[in-house]
C-alpha cells in the first residue's frame, strides 16, 4: 500500500488505531501509553525524547490551542512504517495545516513519530 488511500480504521495496525483514536480526542495522556519508553518524536523540526517529553508538549498544545483533527488518508511507505494524512484547524497561527503522521513500528510499538507539514 505504497499509494495514498482514504483514510479507514481497518487499514492501520492497532497500536497506530489506538494511538490516532487517543490523539485526535486529545487525551494525550493515554496516546502516549501507545508508544515505546524511549520513543522519538519529530514535530515539525523538533526533536522530543521519550514519551514524558512527547506528552509534556502535545499536553501543553492542547491547553494553549483548540484543534480539530481531521484524518484523511493512509499509505505505507515501508514494511514498518505507516503514513496517516491529517488536517488540523483551530486557533493556532495559520488556522489550518495539512500534516504528515509517519509512525515506525518496532514490535508492534510505535518507536518513532516523525510529524511534518
């Protein structure tokens, strides 16, 4: 599944379902008990370490912006990783951006999120 796909529940390997259900909620709390101890994140050219630091700043997103979530596609661009298309808008600068989710499965484990425009 190397081309995009709309988006679909089914289509995604649990861990990264469960971890999409939590997000989009915004209950970054339980999204992140869905990544490996020792997980890296990369936001928008930040680098975040594990999942305290990783909650620590999606926690405080949260609290400073209100954000909807729209999922709109899936691909695959490897055996281990799986690509998620996302619309975000809200009241963050810029109102509204269009992201990359790419999610590297180790184990059945999230062990690496690289989130880009």
């Amino acid at each position: 599944m190397n081309d995009k796909t709309p988006f679909a529940w089914d289509r995604l390997p649990e861990v990264v379902a469960s971890y999409l259900r939590a997000h989009v909620a915004q209950d970054f709390a339980t999204a992140v008990t869905y990544l490996a101890e020792d997980v890296t994140v990369l936001d928008n050219g930040e680098v975040l370490q594990g999942r305290q630091e990783t909650f620590e700043l999606f926690d405080k997103s949260a609290q400073d912006y209100d954000v909807e979530t729209t999922l709109d596609s899936i691909s695959r661009p490897a055996h281990d990783r799986w690509e998620v298309g996302t619309h975000l808008s809200g009241n963050f600068p810029g109102g509204e951006v269009d992201l990359r989710m790419i999610f590297t499965l180790v184990d059945d484990v999230i062990q690496k999120l690289d989130i880009t425009v």
